[in-house]
C-alpha cells in the first residue's frame, strides 16, 4: 500500500485522493473534538485518547511498519514538542469554553499560517482566487469569534481568555500541519512516521490525566471513559492519518484550508449531540467557513 500511495504524489488521482482524505479528516476531527470535549473533564477525555492509540500504535510500530531511518527520530522529537503543547493549549481552552465556541477559532486561525507556512517550506502559491476562498473562509472564522465575543451570554466571564487560548492554539494547529507534512514526506515510508508518531504521542497526557484523576473529588467512572478513550483513538488514527497523508500526496495549504470545514460539523455536534445553542446567525458564518474552503479547492 505505501508504494501504491508513493507512486500517486503529484499526479490527478493523487490530488482527488487528497481531496477526499482531507474532508474526511474534516469530518472524523469534528467528531473527534466532541469527543474530547463532551461531558467530561478535557484533560481526562484527552488522556484516555492519547493513551488509546499510544497502545493502539505499538504493535504496528513495533512489529509492522520498517523502523525509522536516523534522521527521522529528532523529527518524531520534534513532533511530540509541537504536538504536546498544542494539546495543552486546547485542554485550556476547552476549559473555559464552549465547544461550539473554542473550536471554529482553533481550526480557523490555523489555515491561514499553514498556507504561509507551506509558502516557505515547500514553494506552494496561492492563486488569487484561492486567496479570496481565505479571506472568505477566515471572515466566517473571525466573525464567528465576534458574534460569540458580542451576544455570547453563558461563562462570559472566560470568554475572552476562551477565544484568546483559541487563536493561540490555532497558531499551533499551523506549526503542526506544516512541520508533519515535512515529517511524513522525510519518511520513507508514511506509515512508519504515522506508527511511531502515534506511539510516542500517547505518552504525555495519560500522565497528566492521571494526575488530574487523582486530585478530582469525584471522579468519573471508568468505563464510559475507557469507551470514549478507544473510540477517540479510533478516530484520531483516521483522521489525523488521512490529513498527514493527503499533505504527501498533495499541497499542504489545500489540504489544510480544506480541512477547516470541520467548523460545520462541529457546529452539527455540538447542537445535536451536546445540545449547546447553535442559532441562525452562527450557522451562517459556519457556511461561510465552507464556503471558502470550495473557493479554495474550485481555486486550485
């Protein structure tokens, strides 16, 4: 499957496939930011997912995939930093926020410094209607955060340090995006970088998480939360796979803006699943995240 994969980078069907990887990762990321939100503690909710797919991720590792090459080891380093804070932010921001609330800002801040990023690492232009499908996705972004800053009534007195995390998050969704495509395209083999990455992602947060538990008056019940750790790792493993193998396949900046529409499916979540107050007006700043990310593509 690898060098089946290989020999699509840069040809038609290689592009399409990208193309269809990045909406589904855009799908299963919503699905799995509802996860880690829910209604559960973040941090808990996180750690059970990370300490899934880290045990999900070794036999594979260990025993499937061809083991990293010396230069990809300081890269899967790397990786872990980058990954690790930007997990820490979003905990922080899930925290003082709600779902609907926190997440179009953290997936809306990031395309924007992905696209720049991906500029300078790997030479890839924007044509000029493709910018627009930015400036047309970022405004439903930013004017999502607006709204919620103005008629927000619930937590508003952390809502200002909610959106804050946010956007800083957002800057870490950015470095990520950019720094794993280079990961993934260092390998020479994509699965390996997945595998190992997997593995030693999972390591920080379930010690946090554990530590957290242990300071909790109440804590929750562990078999809701272990159910919710392995469908959380489940989903991480495809949708944070099919966006890092789309960026091989094809150009990193398409593949992040496009994955962006999660913001719609995130706002479908949090109104049907966590019942959180969606309204007319932030449905339509959602549908102008969507409609960017096609401007985007039709652009291309």
């Amino acid at each position: 499957m690898s060098a089946w994969l290989i020999s699509l980078e840069g040809t038609e069907a290689g592009h399409q496939l990208a193309l269809a990887l990045a909406l589904l990762a855009a799908v299963l990321h919503a699905v799995f930011g509802a996860l880690q939100k829910g209604r559960h503690d973040p941090w808990i909710s996180r750690g059970a997912i990370d300490g899934a797919y880290g045990l999900m991720a070794a036999p594979l590792a260990l025993f499937v995939v061809p083991w990293p090459a010396p230069n990809l080891w300081p890269i899967l380093a790397g990786a872990w930093v980058i990954h690790t804070c930007y997990k820490l932010l979003q905990a922080q921001a899930y925290t003082k926020g709600a779902y609907t609330v926190v997440y179009p800002v953290v997936r809306g801040t990031g395309p924007l410094f992905a696209v720049i990023g991906a500029w300078l690492i790997f030479d890839e232009v924007f044509a000029p209607l493709q910018w627009l499908g930015v400036a047309v996705l970022l405004s439903g972004i930013f004017g999502l955060a607006l709204y919620n800053l103005i008629f927000l009534t619930a937590a508003r007195d952390t809502l200002v340090p909610a959106l804050g995390l946010a956007a800083i998050t957002g800057l870490f969704v950015a470095l990520y995006t950019t720094y794993d495509a280079y990961g993934i395209r260092a390998a020479a083999d994509p699965f390996t970088f997945l595998a190992w990455f997997f593995l030693i992602d999972g390591i920080a947060m379930p010690v946090l998480a554990t530590m957290r538990l242990r300071s909790m008056a109440v804590r929750p019940a562990p078999g809701p939360l272990i159910l919710r750790g392995v469908a959380g790792g489940l989903v991480a493993f495809l949708s944070f796979g099919s966006i890092m193998l789309a960026t091989r396949l094809d150009k990193v900046g398409e593949a992040a803006v496009l994955r962006e529409t999660s913001t719609v499916f995130a706002a479908l979540i949090g109104w049907l699943v966590l019942k959180e107050t969606v309204g007319p007006r932030r449905i339509a700043l959602m549908g102008l995240i969507a409609l960017g990310a096609v401007i985007v593509e039709i652009g291309g």
